[in-house]
C-alpha cells in the first residue's frame, strides 16, 4: 500500500482497468432488458436461450449503430 508502484504494475493496472471497463459497459447494455435486472422467475432451461437471444440483440444492435 505504501510503497509506489513500479512502471510495469502500472501498466498492468491500465490493462485491467480497460478490460473492466467493457465488461462493465456489455452488462449494462445486457440490464437494459428487465429479464436480467431481477430475479428469473420463469422455467430454468428456458433462461439460456433467452440469455443468448438477449446477447444477440446486444450484438446485434452494437454493430448496427457503428
């Protein structure tokens, strides 16, 4: 904690910190639809397919507004 860090832990942190950074952004794009923001109350085996069809639409809409 106190000592500095050195130049290659800084860079290891700026990697991190940008991978994080699109993680965080591709779960919000996933919250946006109500299905994943609270608790799944709907059969089980069904949730994969709508999670991957969710995914899609993320995809899908990301390229488009490119």
């Amino acid at each position: 904690k106190t000592a500095p860090l050195t130049d290659e832990m800084r860079q290891d942190n700026r990697i991190l910190a940008h991978t994080r950074q699109g993680v965080e952004h591709v779960i919000r794009r996933l919250k946006i639809f109500r299905i994943l923001k609270g608790v799944y109350r709907h059969r089980r085996h069904r949730f994969s397919l709508r999670l991957h069809l969710i995914a899609a639409l993320c995809n899908l809409n990301s390229v488009c507004s490119h």
